[in-house]
C-alpha cells in the first residue's frame, strides 16, 4: 500500500493519528495551492496563427503564378494589396 495520501486534508492514519484523536482538535489549515500557467513561446503562437488560416484556395494560387509567369501580376499596386492583407491575416 501506497504512503502517499490523496491531495486535500491529511489522513490521520498515516500520520499516526486518529479521526477520535483529531476530533476535539480544530482541523489543520491547508496551504492554498498555486494557479497553473502556460506560456507559450512566440514561434508556438505564430503556428497557431497559421493553423487558424482558412484552406489554400489552389485554383487562385495557379491564377497567380501563371499571371506572374506572364509578367502581368508585378504591379506595385498589387503588391501592396498583397502585403496588406498577409499582415491583416497574421495580426
């Protein structure tokens, strides 16, 4: 049999105590126990980020690579239209 007591008040038996003994005694106070806490690291968070992410829409994705084959797709406004919307998704 295991020595080790469950978590929460003490077993007077493995304390070589009574509950008779105990009884008239008022009950020993219990130390509050801490809170648990995670952290996450940054690259952790980034990855749920990218998980979070909708589908990989490849109809779109071929659409562009065959406009940027052609030269068509390169314009500054498009870029920046690019960019703005990959730092929305990732913010």
């Amino acid at each position: 049999m295991s020595n080790i007591s469950p978590i929460g008040r003490p077993n007077p038996a493995l304390l070589g105590r009574s509950d008779r003994a105990n009884s008239s005694q008022a009950s020993p106070a219990v130390a509050p126990r801490g809170q648990d806490q995670v952290e996450l690291s940054p690259r952790a968070q980034l990855l749920s980020k990218i998980a979070q992410l909708p589908e990989i829409r490849q109809d779109l994705v071929d659409r562009v690579r065959s406009e940027i084959d052609s030269g068509s797709y390169d314009t500054p406004e498009k870029v920046d239209a690019l960019m703005d919307n990959l730092l929305e998704d990732l913010a």
